[in-house]
C-alpha cells in the first residue's frame, strides 16, 4: 500500500500537476499558489484599559478609542502550548513596544507589568497558517518599495540619490511650505526636484508664495 502512495504521489507530481498548473496560467486572474511561511502572525488589539492609560498620558491622540490592531511575525506554533508559552516570556517585550510607541517616557508606564496586566489591556490572536502573496521576498520588497524609510529615492537609470545633497531652487526657497514641510508634502517636493534636476527653468505648480 505504501509503495502505491509513493507511486500515485509520483504521478501527480510528474503528470497531472504541470498540466493544472498549465491552465491555471490561462485564468484571467493569473492565480498562483501562495507560499506557506515557517511563522506565525500575532496579533494584538487594545482593550478599555489601554485607553484608560492612553487617555491620561496623550488625551488627543486617540478619542475614538479604534486603534487598529498590531500584527508582529513570530515563530511557528503547532500547539496552543507553544503559543501560550511564548506569551508568557515574550509579553513585556511587546507590552514595552507598544507603551514606548505612545509615550516615549517610561516613567507613565506602568511599573509592575504582569501577563495579567497585558491580558487586561491587549488581547492576542494567533494565525499559524500565513502565506506570502508576493512574488518577491519581503528583504527585495523593502528595497523596491520602501526607499522612503532610507531617506533615498532613485533617478531614470536606477542609481540612488539623496534628497539631501540635491540643490533647492530659487523658487522653493521662497516658498511657503518649505516654513514647516508636511512629510508627504515634502517627499513630493523631492520628486519635483529631482524630475527637473537638469532644467535651466525649474517649475512648480503646487508653488505658494508668502503673502
């Protein structure tokens, strides 16, 4: 019985899988297979007593009380032994992430940080089946896409620049968001600069003179 296991897994794999794979490359959606990561995904929502803490340290930060919830890869549980066990060592360190992220001053956290104590203020949900949807592994995905976290955006021929070192023209000197620029703002600035680098007359539409 073994050995026909072995032989129809054989089959399926040398035979039958290429040719539904072959049709699934037909289907309008391009439908892949997503592929299976060796982790898990917790995640962690705030509860009243959060927004109880929340309200007296930054009482406008959140007045609607609908924190979306915080999802961190963690190791791949088979268990809910395993889970719980990692919870019970790991819980200040993801209790310390979020009160850090809220009020740098540790001084308004709370001193005796027990899994009790995160258990009122957080609840956890585990996914042990996670899948990548990307074609690429999320190392590449950040180089590709999040350049913004390094502060460098690329030109035409794909070679890095700095906004820092490009030169400002006249015009932006003179304008008004360059007083306090928004981040979004000022990363469209950047992209304006750098498009026109080359330009003898440099133009911008979204230019605002001070009054």
């Amino acid at each position: 019985m073994y050995y026909l296991f072995i032989f129809f897994r054989l089959m399926y794999r040398e035979i039958y899988k290429p040719e539904i794979m072959k049709n699934f490359e037909n289907i309008t959606l391009n439908y892949r297979f997503f592929d299976k990561l060796d982790r898990s995904v917790l995640f962690i929502t705030h509860k009243k007593s959060f927004y109880v803490w929340l309200d007296l340290v930054a009482p406008d930060e959140c007045k609607d009380h609908d924190l979306q919830a915080i999802a961190f890869l963690a190791p791949l549980f088979f268990t809910g032994k395993d889970e719980e066990n990692y919870l019970t060592q790991n819980f200040d360190q993801f209790f310390q992430n979020e009160l850090e992220y809220w009020c740098p001053d540790p001084t308004f956290w709370p001193v005796n940080r027990t899994y009790q104590l995160f258990c009122e203020w957080f609840d956890v949900t585990i996914a042990a089946n996670v899948y990548d949807t990307l074609d690429i592994s999320w190392q590449d995905y950040d180089k590709e896409f999040d350049i913004f976290n390094e502060g460098i955006y690329f030109n035409d021929t794909g070679n890095p620049v700095d906004p820092f070192l490009l030169s400002k023209p006249g015009l932006c000197l003179v304008c008004r968001k360059g007083e306090d620029p928004d981040p979004g703002e000022e990363i469209l600035c950047d992209l304006n600069r750098l498009d026109q680098i080359n330009n003898d007359n440099f133009r911008c539409k979204s230019y605002i003179p001070w009054k």
